[in-house]
C-alpha cells in the first residue's frame, strides 16, 4: 500500500463487512483506493490489483500524466471481466491465486468467449503498470496455488 500511495493514489483499510472488497474512486485526478480491512492479505492484494486494473484500463477515464486513455464507453460487465484478468496475471505472477473463475462466472453467460472480446494486449499493459504502481518487479506467469480461504 506505501508503493500505491508514493504514486500518488491515497489508499484507505474500511471496514465493509464481507460483501465489499474494495473501489477506486476519483476526484479531478486524485484517486481513492478503498481495501476492505477484514478481508484475508491475499485477497486485499487481489483486490488492490483488481481495482489499479480499472485506472490503467481507462474505465475511471483518461489520465493524461499517467498515459492512460479514457474507455469511459465499456459496460460495467466487461469492466469487471478487464479488471478481474489484470488482478488474476498480477496475482499469478506474484504466488497469490486469485479465485477469479468463481468472480468472473457472473459476468460471463453461458457458451459466451472471452478470447473474441478480451483486449489481452491491453489487459497485459495494464497488468505491468499495476505492477509497477505497486512497486513489483515484473515476473514470468506461473499459476500459483490455490490460496484457502
């Protein structure tokens, strides 16, 4: 969380409860990142990768400064299925597994393909500079176990 907020995004613990695990929100270009405190370490993780994913995706809108475009136009559902591949690479990359099948079964419906519609070069840009804001050097994918909950 120091790395986050050395790159200028203020980063807050709540207490949300269980059904909450986190929001970026922005104001002008300051951000706000939400982690819900009583939620695991890895899943804080997950979801503060998740949640830098939809900045460096564009889905809070363009960012000048920090390069990023605006995508403002993106459903809310494949927002998430965006955010969600970020967080999964990061957290792969970083020996901590997301439980991204059973979050993104929501947003998928049946029979539908990801690999028609999912930007992987944007998803994958977006994944390093999430790595980078968060201050993790870059590593090579390999899946990692599954975390218990």
């Amino acid at each position: 969380m120091a790395a986050v907020e050395a790159k200028g995004i203020r980063v807050r613990e709540v207490d949300d409860g269980d059904w909450h695990a986190g929001r970026i929100l922005r104001s002008g270009d300051a951000y706000r990142l939400k982690v819900n405190r009583n939620h695991p370490r890895e899943t804080r993780f997950t979801t503060i990768a998740h949640e830098l994913g939809h900045l460096y995706l564009g889905h809070l809108g363009g960012d000048a400064k920090r390069r990023i475009p605006g995508r403002r136009h993106v459903s809310e559902r494949w927002c998430e299925v965006e955010a969600e591949s970020v967080a999964y690479l990061v957290g792969h990359r970083h020996g901590v597994a997301p439980v991204s099948d059973a979050y993104l079964s929501g947003f998928i419906e049946a029979g539908e393909s990801i690999s028609r519609t999912l930007d992987v070069e944007r998803v994958m840009r977006a994944a390093g500079a999430v790595e980078g804001v968060m201050g993790l050097a870059p590593r090579h994918f390999e899946p990692a176990k599954a975390v218990k909950r």
